[in-house]
C-alpha cells in the first residue's frame, strides 16, 4: 500500500493535466491567433504628432493662417497622424463688447489712429483673405470679448469638436457679423456642430473652462508667442503668422521626420513553436 499510493498520485497529477491542457486547447479557439511562418511581425499604431496652434478669434490673420494651414495639411501624405490643437490667446483681453462698434472703429481707437486710417489697414485684410477664399465683412463685424468663445472652444474639445467649433466661430465674426460673446450666438453655434443646447446653456452662462483658457494663454507665454497665429511644430519648431502653404508644408514634414525617428513603429517578433489554432487541432 506504500508503494502504491505515489503512483495513483502521480496518476493524478497526470490526468489533472491532461484535463487543464484540453481546457486551454477550448479557450484558444476564441482567444489565440498564430502563423505558420517562423516569424510574425505586427505593427503598433504610433500616437499623433501635435501641432499646437494659438490663435484669437478676432484675429483676421488667424482665419487666413487657418485656411493656409489647411491647405498644406491636405498636402501632407502623413495627415492622419498629425493631431490639431487649437489654444486660446486674446489680443485685447480688456476690450469691452459694444454691438455698436465694428473692428474698423474698436482698431481705431486701440490703436489711437483715424478711422481712415483703420479702414486703409483692414483693406489690406480683406483683400489677403479674398486670395484665399474668404469674404470678410469688416464693416459689419461686432467688437466684442473673445473670453467666452475660448471658453466655448474649451467645451468643444472636451467633446472632440474643437476644429469645427474654430471654423464655425471664425466665420461668424468675419464673415457673418455674428456676437461672438453673446450668450444665444454662442449656444446656436455650438448646436450647430453637434453639442448638446442644454450643457452648452450651462457653460456659457457659468464660469467653465475659465482656467483652461487662462493656462493656454499663460503657456503662450512660456512658448514665446509675441503674436498670432502661432504655429507650434512638436514643441520643437514654429511658424509665426499667416505664412504661405508652403512652409507649413516644409515644417510639417521636417518635423514629423524628426518626431518619426524618436517614436517608431513598435515591431514585435514572434517565434513560433507548437499552438492551438482557432477551429482546429493542437499541434
């Protein structure tokens, strides 16, 4: 009986598995893949390189700058892995909303020059967004805080609209004639791209995102921005102004080249030996 009881043990622990390897060969079947090669190669999809772009929504130049941008976006083979974030910046923080001012009167008088004189400069303006598309109507702009549109545009990325709401805010302060810190215009806008009226009656009407905005324009600061738009490349180049399409192009692909090398494709190598395949035997 001594000697016995070691092999009934080991007996068991033969069976037990046994068993264990039939149960692993069953939760393979939905669980496992393999190759027949020796070796396999799978591919991790690297995160996106950032281009950061700090901008105000009364800023003629960034709407031009955006639509230049664009332009060169569209061009680039690696667009898909290129990740837009647009950051909050005010030129005139202090400015008071007056609906009886447009941009051509408030400039005036900020830069302490005729109203003229102002209309000669937005001519200008005008003239450089028609170039590319865009009729601006700076005789029936509003002067107003752009604050609360930031804020708006804080909302909208939290939600993973941030580039539609930028579009939609640019076009109703230049080209519209639309309040940009009205309350009701701002709500309409972001129904628009999709964003829920009563969180956006919410936000608006509330202090949300105050901080958001006010770390993007503190960081502008950390960056070096002096003016925008401000273009920044991988926090490793930058473009300041609405430059040509072009050398959004160059610094697109310059930067994405050096962001490439230090984050490349993750490669594993699988050396194959004995499996259980999906629908079919163990081997």
């Amino acid at each position: 009986m001594l000697l016995m009881r070691p092999t009934k043990y080991i007996k068991s622990i033969i069976f037990t598995l046994f068993i264990m390897s039939v149960a692993s060969c069953n939760e393979s079947k939905s669980t496992n893949t393999s190759s027949k090669n020796n070796i396999k190669i799978t591919k991790k999809k690297p995160s996106k390189m950032q281009v950061e772009i700090w901008s105000d929504v009364m800023c003629p130049f960034c709407y031009i700058g955006k639509r230049k941008f664009e332009a060169a976006l569209s061009q680039f083979a690696q667009k898909e892995n290129i990740e837009v974030i647009w950051k909050s910046y005010q030129l005139n923080p202090e400015m008071k909303t007056d609906t009886n001012k447009n941009s051509i009167i408030a400039l005036a008088e900020h830069k302490g020059i005729s109203v003229e004189e102002s209309k000669e400069m937005h001519k200008y303006v005008v003239e450089m967004a028609a170039n590319i598309g865009l009729k601006y109507n700076m005789d029936k702009t509003i002067s107003a805080n752009s604050f609360n549109a930031h804020r708006l545009t804080h909302y909208a990325k939290s939600q993973g609209k941030q580039l539609e709401i930028e579009e939609k805010l640019f076009e109703a302060y230049f080209i519209l004639g639309k309040n940009i810190d009205d309350t009701n215009t701002l709500i309409g806008l972001g129904e628009s791209v999709g964003l829920s009226h009563e969180t956006l009656a919410e936000v608006i009407k509330g202090n949300d995102y105050e901080e958001d905005v006010r770390k993007d324009v503190y960081e502008a600061q950390q960056v070096g921005v002096r003016g925008v738009p401000f273009f920044v490349f991988d926090r490793k180049y930058a473009v300041s102004g609405a430059q040509e399409s072009e050398v959004f192009l160059q610094s697109l692909q310059k930067s994405f080249d050096e962001w490439q090398k230090t984050n490349p494709d993750k490669v594993m190598k699988v050396i194959n030996g004995k499996v259980c395949e999906p629908e079919k035997e163990c081997e």
